[in-house]
C-alpha cells in the first residue's frame, strides 16, 4: 500500500460511534510495515498478549516476524499507526498500533481476511486510530475482493467485542454455532506418524 492516511479523518455521519471515538484529536499516520518495523509490531503484540492474560502463549521474536513476514513469499500483512515525534508515547516509541493480518479462501464463498492482532496502546486510545486502522484494513479487503473478515476475540475482552459489534461484526460461535478447533505441532507430528492418539 503506498497511500498513507492522516486524522483528523472524514467519518461516516450516519456512524455516532464514530464521532464518539474520534472526538479527541491527534495527527496519526496508518501505512504498510516495512521490515524496520517488526521491533515495534513484536512489542506491541506483546502488549497485546499481557493484556489479554496470555503472555505464556507468546513464543515468536521479532526475528521470526523479519522472516515470516517480509520474506518472498510473506505468511502475514500489517498496517502499523504512527504519530509525529512531538506525540511520541511516554517511553519514546512513535509507533503505537498495528493490524496483522492475512488472507484465506472460504469455499463458499470467496476470498476472505483474517484479522491476527489488532492493538492500540492505551495511552492512544480516543483519537480514531483502532477505527482508521479497521477502516484501512476493510478498504483493502474490499480492493482485493474479500466477502469477509474473520477474527477471535477472547470471551474476557468485552471492550473488544463490544468495539467490533458496534461496527457490525458478528459472533458466529452464537449465530450459527462454529466453535475454533486448533491442532498444535505436537498433535500434527503424531498425524504424520500415525500416532498413538488420546482415547
């Protein structure tokens, strides 16, 4: 993406969330991460991951996202939000949101975006940047001819779910009843060599 977008931003009228959010003003900047990055999308997903109670999860360093994510053929995509030196966080660091994602294809119905991480330092929060950062995302997703963008929110972290309902996602665990199974690498090697598995 070579386009860059700065707040203060036009919102939606029609969207009083929007207005809520975007009441405080600060100039931000949302573009594409570059390699230079992954210090800074490390450290926030970190954050990302103690806020959510998981930081034991957590087991990738900035090198492995160097690798995975600007790579020739890259795993993951991510807009990172930038504010001016003068608006710097109170530890110095200018970058202070990011949106990692990737695409996936639904058989039936099309290509689709899964949204990994999505974090704003709380420090940012109130000035419009997790909604430009939604905004761009979904822009891009619709350029690339995406029906839908999937992501998991832990049941803990009502602020989140409440901040995507009120952009009109939907909870398909109580819609219609999917629920998220993961095979970690321990089960996978026992796929390819056939076991034993759990009775």
């Amino acid at each position: 993406m070579q386009n860059t977008i700065k707040a203060p931003v036009r919102i939606d009228a029609a969207d009083p969330q929007q207005f809520a959010d975007c009441r405080r003003k600060m100039n931000f900047t949302i573009r594409t991460a570059t390699k230079a990055d992954c210090k800074d999308i490390w450290r926030l997903i970190r954050s990302l991951a103690l806020h959510v109670n998981m930081l034991d999860h957590m087991k990738l360093t900035h090198e492995d996202l160097e690798r995975d994510g600007f790579s020739q053929n890259p795993w993951f995509e991510c807009l990172v939000a930038e504010v001016p030196e003068k608006n710097k966080s109170k530890d110095g660091f200018r970058t202070v949101g990011i949106a990692n994602y990737c695409y996936k294809y639904n058989t039936w119905r099309g290509r689709s975006v899964f949204l990994e991480d999505f974090y704003v330092m709380p420090e940012f929060r109130g000035f419009g940047i997790g909604n430009t950062l939604l905004s761009t995302l979904a822009k891009e997703a619709r350029q690339k001819q995406c029906v839908h963008l999937d992501l998991m929110v832990t049941g803990q972290n009502g602020r989140s779910r409440a901040f995507y309902a009120a952009k009109g996602a939907q909870d398909i665990t109580v819609t219609d009843d999917w629920h998220v199974l993961r095979f970690d690498a321990q089960s996978l090697d026992k796929i390819v060599s056939g076991g034993p598995f759990a009775k």
